[in-house]
C-alpha cells in the first residue's frame, strides 16, 4: 500500500493510502491546510483545537449539502422526465432513464467521506489529549 505525507497546518503526517487514491488525499489534505490557515488568519478562533474542529465540521458540512444538492438535482430530473411508454399493454413497466447523470453518486460522496475520515484521522493520531498540537 502506498504512503502519501501531507503537511496539514504546519505539521507533517505520513498515511496509507490505496493504489490510485494518492493525488485525491494530497488535494484533500491542501483544502484542509488551507481552511484551517484561513480560519486562523480570520482572528475569530485562536486554539488549535478549535480550529481542526471548525473545519473539520465545515468539511463534513460542505460534503452533507453537495449530498443534498445532488440527491434534490436527481429527484427534479426524475419528476421532469416523461414515463417511456410500454411497447405493448402486458409489459412491465421500465425505469425512466435520466437525460443526464446527476452530478454526484451516492459512491462520490462516499469516497469523499471516507476521505474526510482519512485527514481526520491524520490529524488526531499524533495528538495527547487536552492538547492538538
């Protein structure tokens, strides 16, 4: 399995990763850099702790409404799709195809989750508690 480090608010971690998901963790881990940088750049929080946890929940929170957004994207589609009909009255009825994909599938948003708890986990693995960084 191969090894990826990260650097995520100046601290260096090294994580397993599966064959082909390199380059998915590196992004992931950047994005997680870059808000906790942000956040703490803002003034508004000052413990460390409170920072991993603020992102971490804004993450989780832009993941659930994407997972939302799509899941409303794909019912609008499927309510203004017409019904095929049937090419003879006995036969069963067949699902309607969309026009186009919705915009993610239930497997996006769970790789991206199953991302989440990967820098999750790199972040709080080092940690002692009462004390994140």
């Amino acid at each position: 399995m191969p090894e990826v480090i990260v650097s995520i608010y100046n601290h260096k971690y090294r994580l397993a990763v599966s064959t082909g998901e390199e380059d998915l963790l590196r992004d992931c881990a950047a994005q997680i850099d870059r808000q906790m940088e942000a956040m703490k750049a803002s003034g508004k929080v000052i413990a460390a702790d409170q920072i991993a946890v603020l992102t971490a929940l804004e993450v989780a929170y832009e993941a659930k409404k994407a997972e939302e957004a799509a899941k409303t994207a794909a019912e609008e589609q499927a309510a203004k799709s017409e019904p095929v009909p049937p090419a003879k009255p006995q036969a069963k009825a067949q699902p309607v195809p969309l026009a186009t994909e919705p915009a993610h599938t239930d497997e996006d948003l769970e790789h991206v989750r199953r991302l989440c708890r990967l820098c999750e986990d790199a972040i709080f693995r080092d940690t002692k508690i009462g004390a994140l960084f």
